[in-house]
C-alpha cells in the first residue's frame, strides 16, 4: 500500500468510473515496476 500511495495521494478524477480507470492505471504500473525489479532466476542443475 505504501507503494501504491507513493504514485499519488489523491485520486485526481471527479467521477467514480474514472476514480476506478485510474487506481486500475496505477496498479498496473506499480505490478511493472515489480515485474521490472523481480531477478530471473533459474536452476542450474
């Protein structure tokens, strides 16, 4: 949550449908900040 919140206190738009593209758009770029700081990993036998 805390990384959630560091992308923006406030929820900028007005309506509720827009209220929810926007926390979607925010969600989707914190799983790309993870997805981009996640190390490949891979078994060596």
């Amino acid at each position: 949550m805390n990384c959630f919140k560091r992308l923006g206190e406030k929820v900028m738009a007005r309506t509720f449908e827009r209220q929810v593209a926007e926390l979607n758009i925010r969600a989707s770029i914190l799983n790309q900040f993870t997805a981009l700081g996640t190390p490949q990993t891979v078994a060596a036998a």
